[in-house]
C-alpha cells in the first residue's frame, strides 16, 4: 500500500530507504523545537507552549508535503523569520505578539491567493535556469556556513567578522562526525548522515560533552497560552502592511529558493527546467504559514535541511511522513532529543550544502552576463545570513545587465515584476 501510494519502485526507492532519509531529516532540524521557542519567547509568549506549537506547526507542514505533494520536503517556523517576527516586529514596532501572529496569518492568506492563482508558480518558471542553479549552489554555501558555525569551527571577530575558532573537544568530535560521513559517502555506503548524527553523539556522551537526560518521556506542555491568540483587526493596519510584504517575500524567495535547491538534488527537475508538482508544494508552504499562526507560532516555510534526507536517497513524501511521525513522537520525548548537540548535526549540514553546492558546475561563468548575478546570488546568502537577499541582488543584477546590454526583450515580464518587489524589500531592509 505504502508502496503505490508514495510511488516508491516509480522513484527508484524503497521504504527503508526511505525511513533512514526522513530520520536524518528529523535529526538535522530538530533543534528548531528549542531555538525557535527561545527566540519567540522574547515576545512574552510562553516557552512552554511554543515549544508545543512549534512541533505540531512542523508535523501539519511536514505531513502535508509528504500526503498533497508527495515530496521529501519538511517544513517547520522559519529561522530568519521568528528572528524578524520577535526583534523586528515586536520589540521593535512595540506591537503586542498577538498583533504580530494576525500579520502572519494575512501574509499566509495572501500567499495562499497567489499560489492557486498560479503567479508563485510563474515566479519559478520566470527565473533564468542559471540563476536557479546559482540559488541551489549559494543555498549550499550559506548551510556549509552555518554547519561551520555550529561547529564552532568558524567563529565571529570583531576586525574580520569570522575567524577560525579554537580546537575545542566538541570541534575535533565535530570534524571526526564529517569525516566519517565523508568516508561513507566515498564508499556509497547507505545511512552515512545519519551514522554521523548517531556516532558523534554517542562520542559526545563518552568524552563528557553530552549529558544524559534525567528521564527520557514527559507530557506535552499545554498549546493554551498562545493557541488561535492571534489578533488580526489590529494586523490590518495600514502601518503593518509593510510587515506582512516583508513576511511575504522573505517566505516566497526563502522558500522557492529552497523548493528549487532540493528539487535538483532530488532529481525532481524536468529537462525543460520546470519542477515536478511545483504547484502542489507551494499551495502545502502556504497553508502551512496559516495553520502555524494559529497554532501560535512565526512562518512555517520548506527547510533546507530537507536536503539530509534527500542526500540520504529520500525521493517521496514517505521521507516527509517519517520526519512528522518523529516530530509527533518529540511531544512526548522532549529530553531525549536534547541530547543530540548542535557539533554533532553541523557534520551533515556541511555535507548536504557539498551536495549542493555541485550545482555551480552548470553555471556559464565564461559569460559574464549570467556569471555576475550568479556569482552575487552565490555569495550574498552566506555574507548577508539571509537567503532572499542573495536572490535579491541577483535578480537586479540580471535585470540590469540585460538591459545596459539592450537584451531588455528576453526578460521573462514577471521578472519584471520580481525586480520591483526586490528593490521595495532591499529598501525596507535599510530603513
């Protein structure tokens, strides 16, 4: 049954296969259950309860991916976008955290219009196959830099902005975590992310660096505090819709500039460019945004960490069914997933922007006319930490050049359309 449902033998995959690929996602983001509810709680939302919102807000977009669209996407709140919902937003503007989850839910609406609408989908076919490929490889780049961080390989400075870290033991374990990834990898040998997440940790608890929980099973904390709070009159004012634009282009580029990365590395590319179910994949991102702010949490958005369990050979949406399945079972064993530390997941997130990043060999960078926006969107998402604003640059970049060299005709008219809203989110961005 699982078999015809999910088109496995049609995928050239297998239920095993599978069940290792959505595992490995799950344990490649599964610290959004704790970051998340750290950074919205500066709100004054209950941490307790976000922690809870956070899960279901995963389980719903995640299931939703794996049952509508059949993919091997997971979604969950956005990073990046409870950064902007708590600082920005909140603290901010001074707006009460109800106020805020009312501009999530409009954002979600509109996102939900545009998606059965069609115009989300045009948005992808519109981009220029390079600068699609660009956005996959600058993806990978901006993740390797992450894993890194995690790590604690890289490091901030206050001179040159990062700096190499110390060889700490959590470092050293990290980098044998990568290395026997890496060696599997070579050896095609099945599970290696994975192995890598598992064996770092259990050398972790070995050398003293992972602690043990006190008890591994506890009940949920209670949804009540922030369930269906969100108030949206006060959403609608005029003063928030530059809020809730914001909301909609950094989850529109974040989100297609993810779906795009992982639909190559999951062979979900058609040879005329255009991506397999598409539609279906964005019309699940929106709805998702919408039952998250009522839930009570930030934007729920298509993670990149999907691309573990791509890596790992993940190719329907069964991948997505066992990555809920595992968020659901978190409810309920909240300290145990605890003790796998960030040293030990940064390993694969530094392979899977690896898998990534090979997109950039499809790039012409002999033509400087496509090698310029390329070469911006590539490396703005790491430098800028922000994945739309790479493809910001990028988009008026290619713009531009094609119009100073007269080639203004081939400009797809939605392009058009992009660019504008590109520079209406780089303003908001400098204000």
């Amino acid at each position: 049954m699982l078999s015809q449902y999910f088109k496995l033998e049609q995928n050239n995959t297998s239920v095993k296969q599978e069940v290792i690929a959505g595992t490995t996602t799950f344990l490649t983001m599964a610290y959004i259950i704790f970051v998340n509810p750290s950074i919205l709680s500066a709100t004054g939302m209950s941490k307790d309860a976000l922690i809870t919102a956070t899960i279901l807000a995963s389980v719903f977009g995640t299931a939703l991916a794996g049952l509508w669209a059949n993919v091997p996407f997971a979604m969950a709140p956005g990073m990046g976008l409870n950064a902007f919902f708590a600082y920005s937003l909140v603290l901010g503007n001074q707006i009460t955290w109800q106020t805020a989850l009312g501009v999530v839910f409009i954002s979600g609406i509109l996102f939900f219009i545009l998606t059965i609408c069609g115009i989300r989908s045009l948005i992808v076919k519109a981009i220029p196959l390079q600068l699609r490929f660009s956005t996959a490889a600058g993806i990978g780049l901006f993740i390797t830099f992450i894993g890194f961080q995690n790590l604690g390989l890289v490091t901030d400075h206050p001179v040159t902005l990062v700096s190499l870290g110390k060889f700490s033991t959590t470092v050293v374990l990290g980098l044998i975590g990568l290395t026997i990834i890496a060696v599997m990898e070579v050896r095609k040998i099945k599970g290696a992310i994975l192995a890598g997440i598992v064996i770092t940790t259990i050398l972790g608890i070995i050398f003293g660096k992972v602690a043990l929980p006190s008890s591994f099973f506890a009940a949920p904390p209670s949804l009540k505090p922030i369930l269906l709070q969100l108030d949206i009159p006060g959403a609608l004012r005029w003063s928030l819709w530059g809020a809730i634009f914001s909301f909609m282009f950094v989850d529109l580029f974040d989100s297609v500039g993810t779906i795009m990365a992982c639909s190559y590395e999951a062979k979900m590319v058609k040879k005329d460019g255009s991506i397999k179910k598409i539609d279906r994949i964005l019309e699940a991102d929106a709805v998702a945004t919408i039952v998250g702010s009522l839930l009570g949490t930030s934007t729920t958005t298509t993670y990149i960490e999907s691309g573990s369990g791509i890596a790992e050979g993940g190719r329907t949406g069964l991948t997505s069914i066992i990555t809920a399945l595992l968020f659901l079972t978190a409810l309920f064993f909240i300290p145990l997933i605890t003790i796998v530390p960030s040293f030990a997941t940064a390993p694969a997130l530094i392979i899977v922007g690896i898998f990534m990043f090979k997109n950039v060999k499809q790039i012409d960078f002999s033509d400087f006319e496509i090698a310029v926006p390329a070469f911006l969107t590539i490396i703005l998402m790491p430098l800028t930490y922000t994945i739309s604003m790479g493809l910001c640059f990028g988009f008026l970049s290619y713009i531009t050049i094609s119009v100073a060299t007269k080639k203004s005709r081939k400009i797809h008219f939605i392009m058009w359309l992009v660019g504008i809203l590109s520079i209406i989110e780089l303003i908001l961005n400098v204000i």
